[in-house]
C-alpha cells in the first residue's frame, strides 16, 4: 500500500521508488548507460552445428530480437525498455504473441509495477497477473509471457533495486535538494537569538511556532528569520565545504555507481580516471557488468521463446566491448594469425571488413611441427 502511495520517506526525509529515483543524476546515468549499452549489442539466434555454430536468419525469432519486435518499436527501443525495468523494478515482462503454428509473432512489453507471477492454486502452474489501464485484470500463462527477473531470493522474482538502495539514494537526492535550496535561497539559517531581557511568554510561544512551521524541515531551510522584542541573531552555521557538503554529493554518486557496479568515468566522474585504467576499467564493466546481465536475456529467451532447444539458441554478440585500441587488437590478430586458428577473413570479419579471395587459408609457423614427430626429425 505505502508503495502504491508513492512509497515511504527515507531517514534523510525524501520519497524514494522507482520514479523519483530516475530524476537523481547518478541513478539516470547508471540506468542509461547500462540500458543502452545491452540494446546497442547484436542479439542473434544460431543453430548448433556438428562443429560450431551458424546464424539462423530464417528462425521466426530471429526478426524479433535483431530488427523489431513489433509494429511499434524497434529491436534497440524495447531492449532499452526492458533493460530500463529490470534496473528499476528488478524484473522485465514482455507479452510473447504466438500464431497459430506455434511460432513468435512479436513481444509486447508489460509493465513491471502492474505485473506479477503467482502460483495457480488448481494446477500449481506459474501463471502471471497484469492489470490494463482501464483497471482490469489479465492473465497470462507462463508460456506467454518473457520474464527476466533480477536478483532475488526465491528464484522467480527480482527485487527492486531502488528499493534496496533507497536509503542510499534518498542521501544522495536529499544533498542535491539541499544544494538547490542552499544557491537558489541564498540565506543560511543556522545560530542562536538574543534577547536584551527576558523574553515575554507570548513573544517566546510566537517565536517557537515560527520556528517550527516556518523553518523546520529540509523543503524550509535557508529562510530569512524574523526576530521581536529587539532580539539580535548570531550567526553559528558553517559553510557547506567545512560540513564535507561536496565530499557527501561526491561519495553518494561512487555509491550509486557501485550499487550497479558501474565505473564512475562512465557516468562523468573522471577524479580517478586516467589513461592507463580507463581501458582496464571498460574491460571490468564488460566482464562482471554487462556479462552477467546478457547471460540473464539469454538462458530467459531460450527457456521460454526456444524451450531450450538442441539445436537453436539465442545469444548477444559483445565483441565490441573488448576490442581494445588498435594496436592490441592487431597484436592478439597476429598471434591468432601465426598460430594457425585464425585466417584472414576472420581477422576481416571481426573487423567489419569484407572477405577476400584465398582469405579462408590458415597458416602455422613452419618452425613448428607435431610432437610425435619431433623424434624423426632430431634423427
């Protein structure tokens, strides 16, 4: 119910869910960042072969995950989406439209503070409840709905993230609202009133009832105080930077980045980037980032668009993301080439280039020979 409301305060005084969340700087950035990175990458169906794979472009999913999923969005916008949802809400629902041969129409996606999975009290079977605009409920079999959920403890639902956080976020939102007030008001109430005598019983039961419903709160602070009675005001507040102000809006954004486990240059903070660990970091945020989320779309679309097929499986293509400079690049190229698992149109089709002709020939050093014929040769 208190979620439904708008949710609960946190202890810095600040409403905190999953769309207040959204206008604190560090939380958007971690978001997009993350979103965009998982829609931009290709996502693809192959099918196993005897050796290796090879894409199926002719497999009826293949359409919905690399160009569009349906009339109204394209591959990128709903990956975006659902990545969008699974940051936010800790779980990402999509509609999966079946035709009449049993084969993937298109994905709808659904949204994730109105959708929820339950137990069929008759059959035991995972079922999932969605509530229209109009008020009025639907229910989904599992086989019709795309469920990628976060981190959980029960192993079918994720938890909320700003949920979790909320704390967190609510210190780092509460700061920034305090900075605004702070510039925008540009007064700062902070000190004690003195009185030549003795302060009146009225005066001091008016003083006191302005203090609390005029300058009390955080929404309040920074107000002009209106003193009587030849009341005089010092002044006992100290600056924001002396109260490690910057340091807090600084430490709150580190703590956002590490809830998502995002580097912080990839949000604009650049105090501890430098040209030799940036890269090393990127590599980090494929790695132990963006991997881990791409294995969650991937076992999720194949358990309930493939049914965990033998033959065809879906997986994201993230290559990019560890390509590194050039110069390394072709350094790991030449390795591969002079050691015989790589050829030329491999080194080509990495690189985006097209193939040439004698291209597929792979090559060894010649200095190097089985080892079982090592000993006819020393002879």
């Amino acid at each position: 119910m208190i979620d439904a409301l708008g949710g609960a305060k946190t202890d810095a005084g600040i409403i905190v869910n999953e769309s207040t969340a959204m206008t604190y700087t560090a939380v958007y950035a971690c978001v997009r960042i993350l979103a965009e990175t998982i829609a931009s990458l290709p996502l693809l169906v192959y099918e196993r072969m005897p050796r290796g794979k090879q894409r199926a472009p002719t497999h009826p999913l293949y359409p919905l995950l690399h160009d569009a999923p349906n009339d109204e969005m394209t591959s990128f916008t709903f990956r975006e989406t659902m990545m969008s949802h699974l940051l936010l809400w800790g779980n990402a629902y999509a509609e999966i439209e079946w035709d009449n041969g049993g084969r993937p129409r298109a994905l709808w996606p659904l949204l994730p503070d109105r959708t929820f999975p339950r137990r069929n009290q008759e059959t035991l079977n995972l079922e999932y409840v969605t509530t229209l605009t109009d008020g009025s409920q639907v229910v989904l079999p599992k086989e019709k709905v795309l469920h990628i959920p976060g981190l959980g403890f029960d192993g079918l639902v994720g938890y909320s993230p700003i949920h979790m956080a909320r704390q967190a976020i609510g210190l780092g939102m509460a700061t920034e609202k305090f900075g605004s007030l702070f510039f925008g008001q540009g007064t700062n109430l902070g000190g004690i009133a003195e009185h030549p005598n003795a302060l009146s019983d009225k005066a001091y039961e008016r003083l006191e009832k302005s203090l609390n419903e005029t300058y009390s709160g955080l929404g309040r602070s920074h107000r002009i105080l209106l003193l009587e009675e030849g009341m005089k005001f010092q002044k006992l507040g100290i600056p924001p930077e002396e109260a490690q102000f910057l340091e807090t809006r600084k430490f709150q954004t580190n703590e956002i980045a590490r809830i998502y486990r995002v580097p912080p240059h990839l949000i604009g903070d650049l105090e501890r980037a430098t040209f030799s660990n940036v890269e090393q970091q990127s590599i980090d945020f494929a790695v132990h980032t963006i991997r881990p989320w791409l294995v969650r779309w991937e076992q999720a679309i194949n358990s309930r668009m493939l049914f965990n097929s033998d033959r065809f499986f879906s997986e994201f293509i993230m290559d990019g993301l560890l390509r590194g400079d050039i110069k390394s690049r072709y350094d790991a190229y030449a390795v591969g080439r002079q050691n015989g698992w790589l050829s030329a149109n491999d080194i080509r089709e990495m690189e985006n280039m097209n193939p040439i002709e004698g291209g597929d020939v792979y090559l060894v050093n010649g200095n190097m020979i089985p080892a079982d014929q090592a000993k006819g040769v020393s002879e």
